[in-house]
C-alpha cells in the first residue's frame, strides 16, 4: 500500500508540507533577527562589496535597504525561499503522480535549503574576507579552527599554544574570552581540514573553515534520505535536519556541530551498506563504518557517548553470553578505536596534560581559565540560588551529570537491548544528551541544535536501515 492511500488524516497526509512552512518561516526569522542583533554593519558592507554590492542597481540596493533588519540580499532570498515553499505547497496539491511529486518535493526542499542555509553562509564569508577575519564568524569553529591549522602546519602544538595573537583576540566580550587559552575540539577538526585551507588559499587567496563544513552539510543532506524508509520520511528527514532553526543559524555563522553529525551520518551509512551486502562483500563497508565513526569520536567528545548506543547496535543484542558479546564488539569496533587513537594519540603524546586541560577541564570549570557557566540547562539555578559567586566558579556539576547519566544510560541500552533498532539507537542517544547536558554546566543552544538533529533521526530513519533499501523515487 502506498502512503498517499494508506487512510490517514488529512493533516497527516499534508504533515510534510506544513512542517515545511513552519520550519522555513522559522529559519527567516531567527537569522532575520540574529543578523540585526549582531551584525550592525551588514548594510554598509553588502552595499561596499566588490561582489555583493554590484547584484543590483545602486538605487535598487537603496529601495531595498530602507527595510533596515534585513540587507538587499538577504531579502532577496527570503524572497526566493518564499516563493519556493508557494511551490512546494502547490505541488502537493495538484500533482496526482507519486513519484514525480517526491521528487519535486524533495528537489525544491534542497533548494529551499540551499536558499536559506548555503547563500547565507556565503554570504557572510563574502563579507568577512572583505572585512576581516575576526567579522562576520563564529569565534571557535572559524577564527580558532584556522588558527589551529597554521599551528598545525607551523609543527606547532594547538592544545600548548595559546590564542592571544590571533583574530580571536579581537572576539568576543574580554572576560568571557578563556578560550584564547584552550583548543577544545579533538584534532580531526584541523587535520582534515588543513588540505581544504591550503587548496582554497591557493586557488582564491584566501580561505574560511565554513567551505569544509557547508561541504559535509551537503553531503549529509544527500545520505539522509538513504537512511528513511519512506518517501514521507526521507522528505520530513531532510527538512528537519536541513532546516533545524538552530543548526543552520550555527552553520551560517560557523559552529562546528554539523562536523560531528556528518561523521556519524556518514558512518550509519556505510554500515547500512554493509549490511545490505552481507557477507564477505559487507565486510568493507563495515570497515570503512566502524573508522568513520572513530572519526568522528576524534573531532568532538559529543560522540563519544554514542558509542555504548552504536556498539550494541553493531554487535546485536542476540549475542549468547557476555564473553561472546566482547569477543564480537573487540572484532567490530576495533578499526574505530584504532581510528580514533591514529588521530588524537599524537597530540595526547606530544602533551597529554595540555591536551586534558584543553578537552576535558576547560569545560568542567576546573582549568585555572575555565569556561564559565552558561547557556539554557539547569545550571543557571546554581546562579539563580547564588550557590556560587561568579559564573567562572567551581561547581560539581560532575555529580548531578553522573546521577542523572548513569542510571539513564542504563535504562536507554536496556531497552535498546530488547528492541536492538536503529531508530532507538539515534533517539537513546539524543535523549541522553538531553538529560545530561542539561544538568551540566553548560547548554548552549548548539548542542540543542545537535540533539535535535538526533531525535529527528531516530524518529524518521528506517528501522532495519542496510536490510532493504529505502524507496528512491
């Protein structure tokens, strides 16, 4: 049976477009209202540009500038995007034909992404190369990631130096800037980017650490639908992970978490593969998996907590005794442990307690210049009932993350081992992250932005993913 005559709601059958039309209309918002709130030069320097402001006719810029939360081009893609979502919403009223529609459908939510997530992005690295390198970014996943490289390619160490004397310096509110002492991203994030800088510098001169993530954006969105099932799903997949309201925001200014996320996705993917192949052909593929997601466990400690998820996932609850269920987790994991220790062991060997300040006691608030106790989690009540007296103290927050995580990790792979899915495995794993980053000490809005990336995957992606293949229209 197919969806359209599967007897649901007329809401339900209509779901996709109307999640649509609220995803995209809250993406116009939020970076309407971010570009206004940080980027109060963007008018002067879209009509200064030497590409930018030559799109259109002095006095066509002039008209559409008076409008002042929003510059020419910026309203000219809002526009665009708008007009698109008129035509998707058409298209699923009068195209009969089910799969000329999905693909419709699904070539104008690229598109629409393309409008709202990849032109914005590219616009601002337009304006940050003709304004500066500390314009226009985020502070972390840009400045400090292409500092990170030059150090890299300099035979210097990122976790020992220090930041002072880079565009970083010029970032940011003075007393909040501890980052200018630490690095803490695990070295996947510069080392696979580094050719990507030498490559843009010397084909335009000039290069900014987005190129690579709007790269593994891209190629995120294109595996996606590979994972779903359905068309419906691969359709709502797409757009909630293209236009989740927080990662694209993050995305156009340069945070790193579609980084992470594309290592996983890219993992999942090669897994599915093999295990559609079978064996001994599936072999490779679950090679080739099992070092992609030990990749991504070496560019963010983000994923590491998707590895007791992933491993059971891999292994299989059917297993007959523990000493069986090692022997196979040693035979299926070991690339991505070997993976992960290729990349960081170097750095940890170089200077292990450099490293471990930078990763791990930065962002516990036990470094002498820790990141201090912020963003949207529980831990603002330590403020609220003055419990400390700077945002910069020590806290045991390891405490509350421990009693809250433990029992919670249980219980999510208990229920994951009676029900060994790899949709349980992705919302187990957003779910977790939830919970414990909201009692620590800090939550910022990307790592929400993260988790929801999670729960729209284990929500929307195809339960017995690498045993059929996902209809492609």
């Amino acid at each position: 049976m197919n969806e359209s005559s599967a007897g649901w709601h007329p809401l339900f059958r209509r779901l996709d477009a109307l999640l649509l039309a609220v995803l995209l209309l809250a993406r116009i918002r939020i970076d309407s209202l971010a570009e206004a709130a940080v980027l109060p030069l963007r008018q002067g320097d879209v009509a200064r540009h030497w590409l930018l402001g030559r799109i259109l006719s002095t006095d066509a810029m002039g008209l559409l500038a008076q409008q002042e939360t929003i510059d020419p081009i910026g309203l000219l893609i809002i526009v665009a995007a708008l007009g698109c979502l008129l035509a998707y919403l058409l298209v699923d009223e009068f195209v009969r034909n089910e799969r000329g529609r999905h693909r419709a459908k699904l070539a104008l939510i690229f598109l629409i992404i393309l409008l709202t997530v990849f032109l914005p992005s590219l616009k601002l690295i337009l304006l940050r190369q003709a304004s500066g390198p500390a314009s226009y970014c985020h502070d972390g996943g840009v400045i400090q990631t292409e500092a990170t490289i030059d150090y890299l390619l300099a035979g210097r160490n990122p976790y020992i130096e220090d930041y002072v004397n880079t565009p970083m310096a010029e970032w940011g509110i003075n007393e909040f800037r501890t980052a200018l002492y630490h690095y803490p991203y695990l070295p996947w994030t510069f080392l696979f980017s580094a050719p990507f800088k030498l490559a843009s510098e010397a084909i335009l001169g000039w290069y900014d650490q987005r190129f690579v993530y709007l790269l593994l954006f891209a190629l995120t969105l294109l595996l996606l639908p590979r994972l779903a099932g359905t068309r419906t799903r691969s359709l709502l997949l797409v757009m909630v992970a293209g236009l989740n309201p927080l990662m694209g925001t993050d995305l156009i200014y340069g945070q790193n978490d579609s980084f992470v996320l594309a290592w996983i996705v890219l993992s999942l993917w090669l897994w599915a593969r093999g295990r559609a192949a079978g064996p001994p052909g599936g072999n490779f593929w679950r090679v080739a998996a099992a070092i992609t997601f030990g990749l991504a466990c070496a560019s963010k400690p983000t994923a590491w907590f998707l590895a007791p998820f992933y491993l059971v996932w891999i292994v299989g609850s059917e297993t007959e005794s523990a000493g069986a269920f090692l022997r196979k987790a040693v035979h299926l994991a070991w690339p991505a442990l070997a993976a992960m220790l290729l990349v960081t062991g170097p750095y940890l060997v170089w200077s292990p307690g450099a490293m471990f300040d930078d990763v791990w006691k930065w962002s516990a608030g036990t470094s002498e210049t820790a990141y201090q106790i912020w963003g949207w989690g529980a831990s603002n009540l330590v403020l609220a009932f003055g419990w400390v007296k700077s945002r910069f103290d020590a806290w045991p927050f390891l405490i509350a993350e421990l009693l809250v995580g433990i029992p919670l990790m249980a219980a999510l792979l208990w229920r994951q081992w009676r029900e060994n899915r790899l949709g349980r495995v992705l919302w187990g794993y957003g779910l977790f992250l939830f919970a414990f980053f909201f009692v620590s000490r800090f939550l910022n809005e990307n790592y929400l932005s993260y988790i929801l990336a999670f729960l729209a995957l284990g929500a929307l992606v195809q339960e017995d993913a690498g045993n059929r293949t996902a209809e492609e229209g």
